[in-house]
C-alpha cells in the first residue's frame, strides 16, 4: 500500500503519477515495467518515489485494487436490480467487466494483468468482497440485500465463500479469454455454464438422495 507521504501529495501530483503508472502497465506487463520511465513521465525522482511505494509492485497493486473497488460499488447497485438474486448479480457484474472494458487501454491493463498471474494477483480478484467482512457495517448492508431463501446455506459466512468460488471462476475465465483470444461472447458462454453447473449442483438429487440414505 502507498504511504502516508503520497496521500499527502497535492491532488495534480497524485493524478500524475498514477497516469505515468498506468500507461507504463498498459505498455508492458508488470515483470517487464520500469520504475525509471513512471518516474520519468511523473517528473519525479527516484527518491520520492521510494517515499510513496516500496516498489514497482505496491504501485501496480494499489492501481488493480482501486479499480476493484469500482467494482463493489456496482455490485451494490446490481443486487438490488436482481432482487437479491446473488448469482444473477454475480453474472452481472462479471458480464459488465467484460463489455465495460471496451477501451483498449483498459483492457491492456487487465491483459498485462493476467500475463502476470501470480497467487497474489488471483487474490486481489478472489478476495474482492473481504472488505466487506472486515468493515461490519459494510458486510450487514449487502448480506441484507441478498435473498437468502435462494441459497442452500445454513450461516451468512458461508457467502464469503459463494463470493470467493465465483470470483474465482471469473477471473480462470479471463485468463481462457486472454490465453485463447476468445470473445466476449463466448468467455461469457463459457462463464455462464460454470455458473449454471453450480447452481444445478454437480450430483444428481436421486444420487444425492441415495447417499444420505
């Protein structure tokens, strides 16, 4: 995470630097980026960029979960459009992160991301919702907007976990999207039949039925 010092930063500076950031991901994945040219662009020195991260890395890290954050904040709105349906809002929102990257340097970003596919990067995409346990008031106000009498659970944490498998699965889907340069089309196929597999269940209920017998 960024430190103290750059919060601190007069806002234009900021903007600068997270600009010059971001253009120098866009152009290459995060393993082949160059502090030298982000601080170029930025018209910084290499001290003060080692003031505000520790790293290449902290700064990628901080840009990808900021754009995450984006993206809890519309699922909210998602959830209430479905009434609550999780898995709907789920599909959703993944569908929106599909088409909503329609600007080639957004998706260069995500591309670069998934080029540099790590556990920690598969857990910034996996753990999206972890804030909302973390922050109570935040975990009470989306739990309250689900339809729970729509989920097979018997205690609300077991969301965290229905958040974490789907999430999961949306972020393997973009790394098939990007390894096979399928459309949006049809990683969304491909995303909807996991997610149908899901919610039918992978046992049939008389085999089900049969083995708790």
């Amino acid at each position: 995470m960024p430190s103290q010092t750059f919060f601190n930063l007069p806002v234009d500076k900021r903007k600068k630097l997270i600009e010059s950031a971001e253009s120098e991901f866009i152009r290459v994945p995060v393993f082949e980026a160059s502090i030298a040219n982000i601080i170029k662009m930025a018209g910084i020195s290499r001290g003060s960029f080692y003031q505000y991260f520790e790293d290449k890395d902290d700064l990628y890290f901080y840009l990808l979960e900021e754009k995450l954050k984006e993206m809890k904040i519309h699922f909210i709105g998602l959830l209430e459009r479905h009434d609550g349906d999780l898995v709907d809002a789920l599909m959703e929102m993944y569908c929106y992160f599909l088409t909503s990257l329609s600007d080639e340097e957004e998706k260069k970003f995500i591309k670069n991301a998934i080029l540099y596919t790590t556990y920690r990067v598969e857990s910034s995409f996996a753990s999206m919702f972890d804030a909302y346990v973390e922050k109570k008031e935040e975990f009470e106000k989306v739990t309250g907007l689900i339809n729970k009498e729509r989920l097979n659970i018997s205690e609300e944490t077991d969301l965290i976990h229905i958040f974490k498998i789907i999430s999961t699965l949306a972020f393997n889907n973009l790394i098939e999207k990007t390894a096979k340069g399928l459309t949006d089309n049809e990683a969304m196929e491909s995303f909807e039949q996991s997610i149908n597999l899901i919610k039918r269940g992978i046992y049939k209920q008389s085999y089900k039925e049969g083995d708790e017998e």
